[in-house]
C-alpha cells in the first residue's frame, strides 16, 4: 500500500509556515531545557539517595531538591503544551495518526505523569517518615516519567515514517511500538542521558547557590555536580554516533552533503559540547552552562532538520494551504505576551523564595 494513500489532507493555516516553525523550535527548545533538568534531576537525586552516606549535609540537599521537584514536572508539563499544538497545527496530518496507531499508550501518557506528579509529592511532603522506603515514591516518579519519555519518542518516530502506518491493518488496537525502526532505542538514550547530564548541571548549580550562602557542602556538590555533566556528555558522544549510525542513507546525504547550513550548524554543536566536558572538568560553572545551552539548541535545529528529512518528499504533497487571517493572530500574540509576563513574574517569585 502506497503510505501517500493514507495521509489526512491537512487544515489550513491562518499564518505563514514559517512562523509556526520558529514558534515549534523556540517553545521546544524551553519545553526540553526544562524536561532533561526535571528528569536528570530525579535520577541523580535516587541514585544519590540509593548510594549516600549517612550525613546530615546529604540529607539536607537530598530534601531541598526534592522539594522542588514536582514544581519542575508541573514547569515542564505546561512548557510542553505550546511546542505540543504547534506541531499539531504544522504536523497535524502526521502527528493524529502516530496518535492513534498507539493510541493506548499514548492516553496513557497523562495518567503516568499525574501519578509521577503525586509520587514526587509523597517523596516531598514525607521525606521524613518514610525514612529509606522513601527510595519507593522517588523511583516511582523517575521510571514513570522515563516511560513517559519512550512513548514520547516513539509517538514521533511514527510521525515521521508513514511507511509504518499499514501496521495498523494488522494491529488495530493502538498498541503499536515502532520496534523495526532501527533509531528508536539510540534516539530514546539520546534524550536520557542528555537528561542525566543536565540533572548534574542542576546539582552544580544548586551547590553553587548553597556556596553563596556560604554552606560548606556548596563546592563539593558543584564539583560532583560537574563531573556528572562532564562524563554524561561523553558518553552522549558514543550514543549520538550509534543514532547518526541508524539514520537511513538519503537523510544523512541530505542532512550532511546537500545541505550547506545543517552540516556546518553540526560540527559548531559538536564543538560546543567539547567545549562545555573541557569547562565542566575545569569547574567553570557558568561557562559550563551557557555551551551546554548552546548546545541543545543547536541540536533542536538539528533534530528539526532530520524530520524534515523524513517528511520532505510527504509534505512536498500534502502541505498546508494559508489563509492568513491577522484576528487570530494577534490574540495569540497578545496571549503569547500575557503568558511570557506571567511565566517571568511566576520565576522571579520562585527565585525569590
């Protein structure tokens, strides 16, 4: 069966695609800077609470950060919303179909992440009671949202490839995993040790805040903090050459031989991320912090590149017509700017406590 065949014809746009695609990378970028802190945070803290000596100073940070987990799930959660119903209004011919191939697992995905939600709640509000059993709720929290982030994953590896669609005919109950796809398990490691590596940086940098409070355990945990970042990013180095190795052969020739700014927007991010392992083992916090920020964003855009890839040849006969319609537009742009005033006022009173 030709997979063209069954591709929904796609709803208009009120605005150019263009913008639509700015608006996806910026909010992405957000929504991921915040998901990679919020899961990396939780697997450092359980692995810390599986593995730590009995001290005080530990428990204290264990506890302080725990604290302020679930407000990173629920930053992370609504940061999701925006770069979500982009993709839906650019990707909606593609993204409704992955949706209901694994429909089950994907209406799963908002009841996991309530009950992670809740389980980093218990592991806040009875951290002291539960003693060593608090272990429980913690890792509870961290595997649902892992699990969380393969459905993710696979959700858009379906997206890209409508060759896989037929298997619909054959499973129709909205179980499909794209097993078959060789990218899916090295793209899913990508995305956690990024997270692992990112959940480090967080530990820096909330070392580095207890250190200006002049507590003694600061440094120690900016250095443990940074060594974390710098021995997970290399070995994303090792994960990253397995998922380039998975890529089919006309999306690297495209990616790296046909184009003339995704190849050389590569080699910088590669850089970049040499250059945040060099900051990170030489304690530079900070400088640690802005190439690793470069990085990820440059990785967004080479992310959007490899499913323009995928999609190229599916959106060249099926793209969105435009009937730009300026009412809608600038509702959403007054939204858009209420809810960045809102989302700024909502960090400077986080901050501030």
């Amino acid at each position: 069966m030709d997979p063209e065949q069954l591709i929904p014809y796609p709803d208009m746009l009120p605005a150019p695609w263009g913008l639509f695609n700015i608006l996806l990378i910026i909010t992405f970028f957000l929504h991921l800077l915040m998901a990679n802190a919020m899961l990396g945070a939780g697997i450092v803290l359980l692995v810390k609470d599986i593995y730590r000596r009995a001290k005080d100073a530990e428990r204290d940070v264990s506890r302080e950060i725990g604290d302020k987990l679930p407000m990173s799930i629920a930053f992370t959660v609504n940061l999701g919303v925006a770069p979500l119903l982009f993709l839906q209004v650019i990707y909606g011919q593609f993204i409704y179909v992955s949706a209901v191939l694994m429909a089950v697992y994907w209406l799963s995905i908002f009841l996991l992440i309530i009950l992670a939600y809740y389980s980093a709640y218990l592991y806040k509000f009875r951290y002291e009671t539960l003693g060593m059993m608090r272990i429980l709720p913690l890792g509870s929290s961290v595997l649902l949202l892992l699990v969380v982030g393969f459905f993710f994953t696979n959700s858009v590896l379906l997206m890209i490839d409508p060759k896989a669609w037929p298997q619909y005919f054959q499973n129709p109950n909205g179980t499909i995993i794209h097993m078959t796809e060789p990218s899916l398990i090295p793209r899913y490691l990508h995305f956690v040790v990024s997270s692992v590596a990112i959940g480090g940086l967080v530990l820096a940098i909330f070392g580095w805040f207890k250190g200006r409070r002049g507590e003694a355990e600061g440094d120690e945990l900016v250095k443990n903090g940074l060594l974390v970042f710098g021995f997970a990013t290399m070995f994303q180095f090792v994960v990253g050459t397995w998922y380039l190795g998975t890529l089919p052969n006309h999306i690297i020739g495209r990616l790296f031989f046909e184009s003339h700014i995704v190849f050389p927007l590569f080699l910088i991010s590669i850089a970049a991320a040499l250059t945040s392992i060099f900051f990170s083992f030489n304690r530079d916090l900070w400088y640690t912090v802005v190439s690793c920020i470069i990085t990820i964003f440059l990785m967004v855009l080479f992310r959007y590149a490899v499913r323009s890839g995928y999609l190229s040849s599916y959106i060249a006969s099926s793209r969105p017509e435009v009937a730009f319609q300026f009412g809608p537009l600038l509702m959403f742009a007054m939204a858009l700017i209420v809810g960045i005033i809102t989302i700024v006022y909502m960090l400077k009173l986080v901050l501030r406590a």
